[in-house]
C-alpha cells in the first residue's frame, strides 16, 4: 500500500507553486494538470499584434457577429416560425381583427408587447447590416494592401465565405417575419428559381413544400438562419481567427519591420484591454444606431399577400446589386420545344455569383501572375499596386452601379426622374463606368508614385523662399527623416516577365503554351512601362542630395 502511494506521488507532476494564494489559483491549477492551459497561455496571451486603425475593421465584423448571435438568442425565444394563420388582437390597433400569419403575429408581439423587445429587434437587424458592411470594408482593405498574398489566401477564402454566407443570411432573416416587404423578397427569389432550366419547377416546389407560397418556407428558413448557416460561419470564424494568430499578422512597412517580424503591443494585457473597449464602443454605436433611426418596420407593412407588392420595396443594401442585375437586365426571352427560356432572369442570377467570385479568385490569379512563391507579412501601400488598386476600384464602382439600379424606382421619385432613363443609365454605365474608375485610380496611383520619388529625391517643401546670389528665388526643400524614406522605398516592384526565344540553343523552334503567353501578357499589363514608375535609387538620392542645384 505504502509502496502504490510512493509511486503515485511520483508519477503526480509538480505544482507550478508551493500553495496556491486563493481558490482561483487552485481551480487553475486544477484545470492546467488535466489541459496545460498554462504553457498554451504562455504560448499565446503574449502574441505581439501591430497597431493600426485599419485593423479595427475587423474587429467590428467579429464584434458585430456576437452582438447578432446574443440578440438573435433572445428573439428566438419569442419569435414563432410558423405559416398557421390567426386572427391578431394585440397592441398594434390597426393590425386587430386582421388574418395574419404566427410568424407576422409573433414579431409584433416582439415589437409592441415583450418588453425591450423592439430595442433587440432593431439592435439585431443594425448589427447584421454593419457586419456586412465592416465584412466588404474589411475584404477591400485586406485586397488593397495585398495581405491576402501567401501565406492567406485560405484566409481570403474563409473571410469572402464568411461575407458570402453574411448575404444570405441576413436575406433570411429578414424574411422570417412574414411582413409584405419580407414576401416580395421570397416572391423575387421564387421567381429566380424558376427560371433556372429544367430543375427550377423541383427546386421551387422542394423548397416551398409545393405551390408559393405554401406554408413550410418560414419554418424551413428559420432553421437554416438560426441552425445551419450560423454554425457554418461561427465555424469558418473560428478557423479564420486560428489562421491569424498561426501566420502572425501583417503589418504596414516601416523602420524595424520586416517579413520575419511583428512589431507591437502583446494580446495580453494591452491589446485585450483595448479590445474589450473597443467591443462595448461598437455595441454602444450600434444600440444608438437602434434607437435612434428605425429599421424593417414590419408593422407599417402589414402582412404578406401574394396580390399586393409596395412600390419601394427595397431589399437591405447589400442585396440591392442582385436585384439591381435583374431590375436593368432586359426581358429576353427564348422559346423552343414548347418551353421558355427567361434570359431576362437567368442571366443576372448567373452574373450574382460571377461578380462576388470574381473577387474570391483574385489572389491566385495575381499569384500566378507574378510567380512569387514567398511568404509576405509587409503590407503594400495602394499607390504601389497601381493595376490591382485599380482592378478593386473598378469592381466596388460596379457594385454601386447596380446597387443604383437596385434602387431605381427609389431614385425616380425621390429626384423626379425617367425611371426608364436610370434604367439605361445602368445598363451603360455598368460596361463604361468600371472601365473609366479603372484608369482615373491606375493614373491617380501613378501620379502619387511620382510624387513620393520627389519627395524622396528633392525632399519635402519648407515654404521657406530663398534669393540666390543671381537674383532666382527658389524654395529651400527639407530632407526626409529616415523613417519616412524608409517607408517610401522599402516596396518591392516586380518585372515582367519575359518569354522564352523562339529557339533554343540548337535553334529548333520553342513551343510555348497559350497560358504561357497569356501570363507575359497580363504581367506585362501589371509590371510594364507605364504600369508603375521606378522607385528612386539610393544612387540617385546620393547624385541629387549631394550635387548642385539642390535647395
């Protein structure tokens, strides 16, 4: 018995302390002899992040995405996703002795009879549209600076699926209450669904439980808004977050940064601190937000009817360019074999997910471009990344064309204009305005390019005027601090590559692939003559610095 015991102990590992100070430090070290939090929060709490506003971004998409998980909570406890019909006698007096559905019922009595109930409601439909809102700012900022590059293009693809689930979501959920804003929405989905060819008829009835608008599309939604997709990106979160903390974070380029290091302030306590503050600083807007300025007022509506549609029936803004593709997408259509096909509405709903896509793909289409197969943890400056900064300018310009479109009947009556002028506004615009955005920034890029090279070669201007013994009054220019030489040159501009000769050595014809030259060509187009101007030597800022004629 005495010899077991021995051996127990021995085999017991040490304390980290002779006695624990409190009952706290006892259950922690309880928990850390059965999980090792210690080493993982040694490992871990003390991760160096940088420190700069933009990466606040996605701070408020992380925020924003508890704040919808907790008030989404409280709503399911009252919110009754059923289609059954009752006859309403609430708080709401003009709604009485009305036939509504529970879902529409139940919402009601969220908004006018559970106390703060209303507040929730707002506070929910607020935080999903800023989480989609600080979800595209966020993906813009992380394109434009290139910190999508290797080692993150999984992360790219987590963060643009977590905003591609974000859409659909948020279309749910604004849909559960069974308003007649709601139902034009689904009747707007209905009608995309059924022009897909030969499986739209199943995939309607499947989802709709048979004809529209049937009684299972509330409960069916309900459980993919709350159930399926929440899991699915709490999921893609959590390996985002996973990601981030494993590649370590990027920073912006400057005097003792590099691509092995990060400078910064430690998760703990500093960042957490400022984090936790930063957290109750959103919820505060945002409860602002909800108190102030109404959102989805479901009671003005009334309930669905499939024989009535309201005039402004908009969806939330970032669902506004689908319909805006459909809403300027003339009504073509073929017909054959005693079937039609609606292009007018086949067409846009195959563009949707060609536009998002477009932006998912990108960091590996510019990764083959360039070949670089080295991890970056700099971030680039836009300006140095004329074509790229371009290319993102043109794609939001396009979003927001038929964002426009979306909304054209809106436009129309509130400015008095042609609804069919805007509606050709938008179709031309959304082939001519991309491609004018996209060379007004590659130019304005290009000239902020041209001005850091004078700045780094002539120096900054003191506006201090000085007479030369000649008689010439010239402006004395001030060298630049090394910092900020250092962040103006320290980019790394690529060259274009070339193609192989003809002929090899022996002189017998190359054979060089259609990918091979499509790559020289789009890498021209990036890296070539007048594609970026060449950062100044340190020859050339010694030659000028030091030479005459510099004032």
């Amino acid at each position: 018995m005495s010899s077991a015991s021995t051996s127990a102990k021995q085999a017991a590992p040490a304390s980290t302390r002779d006695k624990p100070a409190n009952k706290a430090e006892a259950a922690a070290d309880w928990v850390d002899g059965r999980l090792g939090i210690y080493s993982l929060a040694k490992a871990n709490l003390r991760k160096i992040f940088p420190d700069h506003w933009s990466f606040m971004l996605g701070e408020i998409c992380l925020y924003t995405f508890i704040i919808i998980i907790l008030t989404g909570v409280y709503l399911t406890l009252f919110f009754k996703p059923s289609m059954g019909e009752v006859i309403y006698n609430g708080s709401y007096a003009p709604l009485n002795g009305i036939r509504v559905s529970e879902a529409y019922a139940s919402t009601l009595d969220i908004s006018f009879e559970v106390r703060g109930g209303l507040l929730i409601r707002q506070i929910h439909h607020w935080a999903a549209i800023v989480f989609v809102a600080a979800m595209f700012v966020h993906m813009m900022r992380v394109f434009f600076t290139g910190a999508f590059r290797k080692p993150r293009e999984i992360n790219w693809l987590f963060g643009f699926l977590l905003l591609f689930l974000g859409f659909f979501d948020g279309f749910l959920g604004y849909s559960l209450p069974d308003d007649l804003l709601s139902g034009t929405g689904i009747r707007f989905m209905e009608g995309a669904i059924l022009a897909v060819p030969l499986v739209g008829t199943y995939i309607s009835f499947f989802l709709f439980g048979g004809e529209f608008p049937g009684t299972d599309i509330v409960p069916r939604f309900f459980t993919i808004h709350v159930l399926l997709i929440p899991g699915i990106m709490l999921g893609l979160l959590v390996a985002h977050l996973i990601l981030v903390f494993y590649h370590k974070h990027t920073q912006w380029a400057g005097p003792g940064k590099t691509e092995k290091n990060v400078v910064g302030m430690p998760l703990m306590p500093v960042y957490m601190a400022k984090a936790g503050g930063f957290f109750f600083l959103v919820f505060g807007i945002i409860a602002a937000m909800s108190a102030i300025a109404s959102v989805n007022p479901v009671w003005a509506y009334g309930p669905y009817r499939p024989d009535q549609v309201s005039t402004d029936a908009q969806p939330d803004w970032y669902m506004g360019f689908a319909e805006g593709l459909i809403r300027v997408m003339p009504g073509w259509e073929i017909r054959a074999w005693g079937h039609t096909l609606n292009l007018g509405v086949f067409i846009p709903l195959m563009l949707f997910p060609l536009v998002l896509a477009a932006i998912a793909v990108y960091p590996f289409i510019e990764g083959w471009i360039t070949g670089d197969k080295r991890e970056h943890h700099i971030l680039d400056r836009p300006r140095n990344a004329p074509v790229r900064t371009a290319l993102g300018a043109a794609w939001i310009s396009l979003y927001l064309v038929l964002l426009s479109g979306g909304g054209n009947d809106l436009i129309a009556t509130h400015f008095h204009l042609s609804l069919n002028d805007i509606t050709y506004f938008v179709r031309i615009g959304s082939f001519v305005v991309p491609v004018v955005v996209f060379f007004i920034t590659k130019r304005w890029c290009l000239g902020l390019q041209r001005r850091d090279k004078e700045k780094v070669l002539h120096g900054r201007e003191t506006g201090v005027i000085k007479r030369l013994p000649h008689g010439e009054f010239v402006e004395v220019h001030a060298q630049l601090p090394q910092d900020k030489l250092h962040t103006l040159t320290s980019h790394e501009q690529y060259e274009p590559v070339e193609l192989p000769a003809e002929v090899d050595e022996n002189g017998v014809a190359r054979k060089v692939g259609v990918l091979t030259k499509t790559r020289a060509k789009l890498s021209e187009g990036y890296f070539g003559d007048g594609n970026q101007i060449p950062k100044p030597t340190a020859e050339e800022h010694k030659e000028i610095t030091s030479g005459h004629g510099h004032h």
